[in-house]
C-alpha cells in the first residue's frame, strides 16, 4: 500500500504556520514515512499570507513542488481565498469555522473552531498553530498521537510544553465533535 | 543581471540548521529575491545528521529540489563526509575550523571557528546556528548586515534578541579574520 499526501497550511505571518508543518514533517518522519517540507518565498508572500508545505510519502519524493494540494487548512480568509484554487477537486479544504468558504469550491469541507478555542477556551493566541495541527492531524491522520505529541515537544520551548500538549488535545476534540 | 544560488546547511539535530536557513531565506526575500527553503526528511536522516536548503533567486524558481549545491556549510564531520559529495565543482566549502576537509574535494573552502566561539566566546551553545549565520552570509552576500539582523530578530525569543545579536556580529568576524 502507498501513500501519498500534499498538505498545504495557511494563514497570516505570525500563526506559526512553518513550524506547524515542520512538526507534522518530524511526527511523519517518525512514522517511517519519507517527507519534504518547504515554504516558497515570493512577490505572493508580501501579500500578508503565509503558507507552508509538506509531502509525505511512503516511496521517494522525486518531484518536491506542490501544484494541486490533497489538503488546504487555512486560518485567515485572505489565506483561504488565494490557495483554495489550487486544491485538487477531491481534496480536502480545512478552515477555521469563522471563515467563509468560496462558492467555487465545492469538495469535502472541514469547519474546525480554532481561533475561539485559543482565544476563549486556552486564553493563549499563540497555540494557534498547534490547536490546529491536532486537529489537521485527527482529520487526515497522517501520525500517531504518540508521534504528535513528541514532535511538538521537541520544537517548542521547554516551558510552554504542558500548555502545547492541552492545545494538541483542544485539537484533536474539535474534529470530533 | 541574474542571481541564483543553492545552499545546504548541515550539522547535527539541535544545531538550528533548519531555522538558519528560514532566517536567511527570509533576509534574502527581504532582498528583493524569490526564494524556497526546504528540507526533506527520508532514511537518511535517520542517521542523526540534519540538513536544510534554499535556493534564492532573482527569477521564478520553477524546479525547487537542490541535486547539486553551490555552497555546503557544514558543522560537524558526519554531515560534512555524508554532504561534500554533491557539492559543484566550483563551488564553495563552509567547515568549522575543527572539520577535516575530506580528500576528494578539491574546491574553494572557507573554515570558520564557530564551535569555539560559541563555547569561548559567547558561552551559549544554542546560538551555533546563528554565529555559523553571520560567517556564511558574509561569505556568500545573500542579504545586507540590516536585513539579515531584522530576519534573526524576527525569529529569536524577545529575550535572546541581543545575544543573538552580538552571535551574528562574531559571526561576521570570523569571516573577516
């Protein structure tokens, strides 16, 4: 069996959007999968948007540019606006429940409550990422939450460990419900 | 005039290669330039030695995987040996001083004292990546001293702001030297 993911994840500078998508990388890695991750840097980055990439794999990833994603999360509707073109019609649009999704799109939707989870239920904005990479992750289930969990551990600082692993599961709760 | 270089970072899990060259990706974007950062985990990362990549341009990047790169900078000998085969042949070299240049290579090299100037110097371990920073991009004129400052500001802990500071200035020294 192969698999085969490109995951997009966007929003405005400042979200934490690269290392979300570098500690999806590690949990991926850890799971055997071999993976690239990247953001692109250009005249759409002065734009106020930030989006970064990976792919995971389970054979080698000869050509490492995304065009069609299997998956935007976006948090920003600026963000949701300038990729939600280039997701591929089977693919999945995850987006914050405050976010409008465009009429061109027409595929599997995911409305996850991450903004008011870090705002009103955590109190601490700058989990954002990490609230939404619980979730991203629940959804598309690409590591353990074992995996996960260290891979968070290892990129954030020390002291901030505990309050990450509640954002991880404030996650993870928001697909379920 | 045109502007195109392709530049691996490796050293061991822990030494910041990664955010070193998110750091200098985004002084060089600051430039002006079109860049990708990247890196790709697979088997052989495994192996304990970490390595990232960007390629910065002055035009539209189209085939952003780095095969061969026109500057290596390398902190430790098992990422030197394991990387110093895919440099070019024009290309150049970067190695703390305590490195051993492998036979093979016949090219440009740069030796930098950064292991020693982060334990002597600077008594701070964890700023390896962004003393190793000053000196590559002295050597290699990616950004301007203010924009490369502003990227590390950008990126470091408020707290760690003039530490990081004074790293980047020692690195620049090294250079010089």
């Amino acid at each position: 069996m192969s698999y085969n993911l490109k995951f997009r994840f966007a929003g405005s500078g400042g979200q934490g959007v690269i290392l979300g998508t570098i500690i999806l990388a590690e949990a991926a890695l850890a799971e055997g999968y071999q993976v690239v991750q990247s953001q692109s840097y250009g005249p759409e980055a002065r734009g106020g948007s930030c989006k970064a990439e990976i792919i995971v794999s389970s054979e080698e990833i000869v050509f490492p540019k995304i065009e069609t994603a299997d998956c935007l999360a976006a948090l920003t509707q600026k963000a949701l606006d300038q990729y939600i073109g280039s997701v591929a019609p089977d693919g999945i649009v995850i987006a914050d429940s405050s976010l409008t999704i465009p009429e061109s799109w027409h595929g599997r939707t995911e409305k996850i409550d991450v903004i008011s989870t870090v705002y009103d239920v955590l109190k601490k904005p700058m989990t954002v990422n990490i609230v939404a990479l619980g979730a991203i992750n629940a959804i598309l289930g690409v590591a353990g939450d074992k995996a996960l969990e260290e891979a968070v551990l290892a990129r954030v600082p020390k002291s901030t460990g505990e309050l990450n692993m509640r954002a991880l599961e404030e996650g993870r709760k928001l697909y379920k419900k």
